[in-house]
C-alpha cells in the first residue's frame, strides 16, 4: 500500500514514516501543504494522511483542492486540533 503523508513536523513524520514503513507500507513525504496537494494530483496513493497546520497551504485547503481536482483517494485528517467546528470543516472539505 502506497501513502503520501503531508506533515510538517519532522520529527513526528519520522516516527510515522519509520512506524508505517516497519509494517510494509511505502510512504512518500511532504513537508508543504502546496506541494503536497502538487504531488496528490501528480501521482495515486492508497491513502493520504493529511496535517491541518501546514506551511504553503493548509490541509483544509490541500483537501478541498484535491477533491476539486476529482481525487478521491482516501484522506485521514492528523492533527492536534480537536473541536467540532475542525471536524465538521474536514468532512466538509472532503476528509474521509
């Protein structure tokens, strides 16, 4: 299975990457929302797993652009944020 994680945190995308990778999973990583949402649509992945808070755009708006796009790989949205309104704004952007 083939994920394209989009975190900015270094740190934690390698001990998610090492983690995923340890299991068979092969990861590609982006550190940018812009150019995370770019390599969505350049290439199919099983699954995205996707940060808010991102630098260049962020994982709302990496989301909502990929859907506009027809891209509908299946996306878990990572974060530390946890109120409603973050939740109901992910599904509502394309989170699945």
């Amino acid at each position: 299975m083939k994920l394209l994680l989009i975190e900015d945190d270094t740190n934690l995308a390698k001990v998610i990457t090492s983690g995923l990778e340890e299991n068979g999973y092969v990861v590609n990583w982006e550190s940018d929302g812009k150019l995370g949402a770019e390599m969505a649509l350049a290439y199919t992945f099983d699954v995205i797993i996707l940060d808010i808070m991102l630098p260049g755009i962020n994982g709302f708006s990496v989301c909502k652009k990929i859907r506009t796009e027809g891209n509908q790989t299946p996306v878990i949205m990572l974060t530390a944020r946890y109120q409603e309104d973050d939740r109901v704004r992910g599904l509502d952007c394309g989170v699945t």
